[in-house]
C-alpha cells in the first residue's frame, strides 16, 4: 500500500497540478540501509549511490538530499545539504539514522530524492548555517487548498537561530502571507 505521506506519491501530483516546485529525482530501493549504521557492507549500495551522483550531476551541486519521509532540516549539513559527491554515503547514512531515531518505530527509506538547492536570499540562518526562507506548507483536498500553515514556527527556531539579532522579526516577515 502506498503512504499517502511518502515524496514518491506526493510529489508527483504536485507537478501534474502545475504546482512549481524544484526539480526533483525520485529514486527507489528496497536495500537494507540500517546495515550502514553498524557499518556492514550492502550490496547494491555502489548503484544507489551512482543514481544519487547522476542525480547531482544533473541537477547541480550543491543539492538537497531527503528520504520519501524526511530531511532531517535540524541537522542539515550532515543530513540534506548535500554539498559535494564525495558526501553522498555518509549523507545516506546521516538520513538513515535520523530517520531510525524519527518516532517509535522509525521512517522508511525506500524512498530518496535529490532535489534541486535553490539559492534564496535567505532573512537568517539557524542549525548551524542552514539558510531559513520565507517556506509555507500547504494541504489541498480534491484540488483545493484546506489549509497552509508557515514552515518554521518560532518554537522551532528559538534557541537554533545562529546569530541575529532580531531573527524573530525576519521570521514574522516569512511567515506573514498575502492574497494573491
């Protein structure tokens, strides 16, 4: 059964809605990755990596690595900022176990895309550097929106933000949104 949460069944209608989004690579694989964190060797592990370096490649690097679940944002040098191709395995791994350690019984990774960094002009940083954007998160039922709520609501934020001073009003700024 498909999960409705998963990039791989949500994305795609994303696009055929016409919504614009960054380019995307889907990438399926049905490997034993948590073997990565007890540093056992996966066989078969050499393609995914390739398809994420052709991914790279394509899309142009620096890129942004997530699972069909998740990006792990909070630690995003480690996790989804993937800078270089020589940082894809232990990104895998990084994703691996922040997703093992996501809720009680983990999150899958059968699911991997690379998707394209844009480079925005970002109001401050927070996690050690990761640029935060003016991001919202829409719900759309039957083709309408239900509901959209702002990415990085101040309790998620405070206490990460990295040095400036008056980030809580940058982040009001973000968050505000206008008809359109």
């Amino acid at each position: 059964m498909e999960n409705r949460n998963d990039l791989a069944h949500w994305y795609p209608r994303l696009l055929a809605a016409g919504v614009p989004t960054p380019k995307t690579v889907i990438i399926k694989t049905d490997l034993p990755l948590i073997q990565l964190l007890g540093g056992e060797r996966i066989i078969g592990l050499d393609k995914l990596i390739r398809e994420i370096l052709d991914a790279g490649d394509s899309l142009r690097w620096p890129c942004f690595l997530r699972t069909g679940m998740t990006s792990g944002k909070h630690e995003w040098k480690r996790t989804c900022y993937l800078e270089k191709p020589e940082d894809v395995l232990q990104h895998i791994a990084n994703l691996v176990e922040f997703g093992e350690c996501a809720g009680l019984f983990g999150l899958p990774y059968d699911t991997w895309a690379v998707r394209e960094f844009l480079r925005l002009d970002s109001s401050f940083t927070a996690f050690n550097g990761m640029p935060i954007n003016r991001e919202r998160r829409f719900f759309i039922e039957g083709g309408e929106v239900v509901c959209s709520h702002p990415y990085w609501p101040k309790h998620a934020i405070e206490g990460y933000v990295n040095s400036e001073a008056d980030w809580a009003q940058k982040l009001d700024e973000l968050n505000s949104i206008s008809p359109i």
